[in-house]
C-alpha cells in the first residue's frame, strides 16, 4: 500500500509503502473471516497456507484450541508463528462474530468505549514527488506537518518518531511541538537508538513538556530500568514486553511503566487484550501499538481498545500516512482525533476485492522492500545503540 511520503526511522526507512497480506477464513457455512498481517510475497503465503492442514474443520469459536493448535511452544521453536496466529484468529473472530451477530469487542467482554482517541504520529519524511507530501526535517517543518494532521484529524496528541537525527534535533523539535500545541499531550520514541546514558540526558531535557511517556529511548529491560531511575517521565515500550514472560519480567523489574500492544506481535486480539487486563491488575499503563497496519488489522486495534479498561493513552496508528485502503467505503475516518468502533458483526469492515487486486498487482510490479534499509545510503546499517553520529546521519 502506498505511503504519503516515505517515513525515516533510527534503523532506515518505509520506503514508501507498506507491504501486507491479507488471510480469510472460510467456514463450511461460507462465511468469510478476515485476517492481516505484516509482509507479503510468496513466502508470507506460503507460511499461511502451510497451518491449513492443522486447521481443516476446526470450530472458529474454539480460539483456546486454535492458540495451542498454531502457538504450542514446542512445536513453534524454530518457527515463531505467533503473527501467522494473530492473522488467523483475527479471521476466526470476525467469522464468529458474524455468525453470531456480535463485534469482536463483545467476545472479548463488550466495549467500555466507543470511539478510540489516536496520536498523530509524526514521522520526518523524505520528499515524495508523485503526491508533492513530505521533507519534513526541521522544527519548524515538523511542526508545520503537525498543524496540518492537526486540521485534516483532530489530533490532541502528538507522537514523534525520533533517532533518525542527533539526540539534540529531537530535543529541539519536541519543544518547537510543546510552544505549537501548549494544551496538547507529547511522547517520543527513537526506536531504542541510544544508549542509556544519552537517553537519560534527552529524557532529562524534556522532562518539562506535557510527556505523556518516553518510549523505547533505549534497549532492553535492564537498560528501560536503568534509565526509569533518572527520568521523571513514564516510560513505554513496545519491543521489550511483547509477550507474557516479558510482562512479568517487566513487572518484577518496574523497567517500564506503560506497555503498548499490538493485535499481531501479541499472536493475537485475545493474547493482546489478556496483556492488558495483568497490566490494570498491576496498576500499569496500556496503550495500542501501530505496526503499518490495513483497515483489516486497524478494525482489531479498534476492537481492542474499545474493550480495554484501562486505556489511559491515544493509540497510535500509521493509518493517516497511508493513501487508501483495501475496505469497502474507502478509509476509515478520524473525527476529533479518534476513530470509531465498527458497529458491525465481527471485525464491522467488508474486503473491497478490487481494490485487493489492484495494490496485489503493484506489489508485483514494485516488489518488497528491506524494512531496516535506507535507499539513499546504501551501505549504511544501523548499530544499536548508537553512541556517536556519522555526518552522513545527521545531515538533515
């Protein structure tokens, strides 16, 4: 799926496109149930295709079973197929759900919540000449893009993808964001770019805007912990507590503070949703993690933070970076920064098959991409955590 522009991060880019493959789940009855996940080609396809011999005929309401049946620890080592699950159960529940007339909220417990509120997610991009967006570098470029999200959406609060500059640009461009929007909510996330003595002296520089946490500013539990002890910010994650026995390492550590989850990294809408109610149990912060998802696999972040109690904190969501969408109507629409739950059975969003067609044939045209590449620098790679920044890095 087309990008806006393409979007810079600490480890490369998004160049341009998303790249996504769609499952359905049809049952004997022919009802249709829709997945997603993130990748594409042949080998997504495959991996798929191969779970079907396990699942032939197996009951979609049965979703315990589905989970031991694709998730078995033992039978998954060498094979991690805990997105490949997501994508199928996220299909089973649509399919249940239509079966039965209720939303994929209600088979979790019901909605505590009807409309789920979304960052803006700023990304600096480079320019993109077909759709004239992009090229957003400097404080006041970024927080033009952000004035702009801001009018077209709603947004109240405003995420920056940071790393991709030194430390010190982040810092400038988070207090060009606060004097721009002064009542709005602020985070930053550099995707674990810096060690943690750099990350304690940003987390230290900002600590006077309204954060509403300092995400993965760097690697890992002890280090997340290591740099809970200096800052004064809430700290979040989304790549060191992705499953249950990192929650409660998370837990008996108090690294961090917030956890942002993912329908698909979890292995799944329940897995993600079950995360969350440990997290309200401990009394720690929840939020919905965006990984360059479709309609499909926004319809489950929707889902889940409708049944989440203790959502304390807008979602994120790329979904505004995208140029259209595979669901019927077109994409979905953000009112007053948030978007509301699908009222339909299931997941409440129908496969528009022409337009399936039309971006499976761009992908044949244009092919994949390596996500942690970035095209204008062909022989840079990333080593994390950065402590020293090349010219080439940090030339803007």
């Amino acid at each position: 799926m087309p990008l806006e522009a393409p979007l810079r991060h600490a480890t490369g880019a998004h160049w341009g496109r998303f790249i996504r493959t769609i499952v359905e789940v049809v049952t004997d009855e022919g009802i249709v149930g829709l997945g997603e996940l993130g990748g594409g080609g042949e080998s997504a396809e495959a991996a798929v295709r191969g779970l079907l011999p396990y699942l032939k005929g197996h009951d979609p309401l049965q979703l315990e079973q589905l989970r031991w049946k694709i998730m078995n620890p033992t039978a998954s080592l060498y094979n991690n197929r805990l997105q490949l699950h997501a994508a199928i159960e996220m299909a089973c529940l649509d399919a249940a759900g239509r079966k039965l007339g209720i939303r994929a909220c209600d088979l979790l417990g019901g909605a505590v919540r009807e409309r789920v509120p979304f960052a803006s997610y700023i990304f600096y991009r480079f320019a993109d000449a077909g759709t004239g967006r992009g090229g957003e570098t400097s404080p006041d470029q970024i927080v033009a893009h952000a004035r702009q999200l801001v009018a077209e959406h709603g947004f109240t609060t405003h995420k920056l993808k940071g790393g991709v500059f030194p430390p010190d640009h982040d810092v400038e461009v988070m207090r060009a964001l606060a004097a721009a929007f002064p009542d709005d909510r602020l985070r930053l996330d550099p995707n674990a770019a810096w060690s943690v003595e750099e990350a304690i002296r940003v987390g230290q520089a900002i600590e006077g805007l309204k954060n509403d946490y300092f995400e993965d500013p760097t690697w890992g539990l002890e280090g997340m912990r290591r740099l809970r002890q200096f800052v004064r910010i809430p700290t979040a994650t989304n790549t060191v507590v992705v499953n249950f026995e990192q929650l409660a390492a998370n837990i008996r550590l108090e690294a961090i503070d917030v956890v942002l989850l993912d329908t698909t990294f979890w292995g799944g809408l329940r897995q993600a949703h079950k995360a969350g109610l440990v997290l309200e149990t401990f009394q720690y912060g929840a939020s919905v993690h965006s990984s360059g998802e479709l309609g499909i696999q926004l319809a489950s972040m929707l889902h889940l933070g409708a049944a989440l109690p203790n959502l304390g904190f807008a979602a994120d969501a790329h979904y505004h970076h995208l140029t259209d969408d595979v669901i019927k109507g077109g994409k979905m629409r953000y009112v007053d920064g948030a978007i509301a739950v699908p009222a339909g059975p299931g997941l409440g969003v129908e496969l528009d098959r022409d337009k399936l067609m039309q971006y499976a044939e761009y992908y044949r045209e244009v092919g994949g991409y390596a996500y942690d590449r970035d095209p204008t620098r062909p022989d840079w790679y990333a080593v994390l955590p950065e402590q020293r920044w090349a010219a080439a890095r940090s030339a803007r």
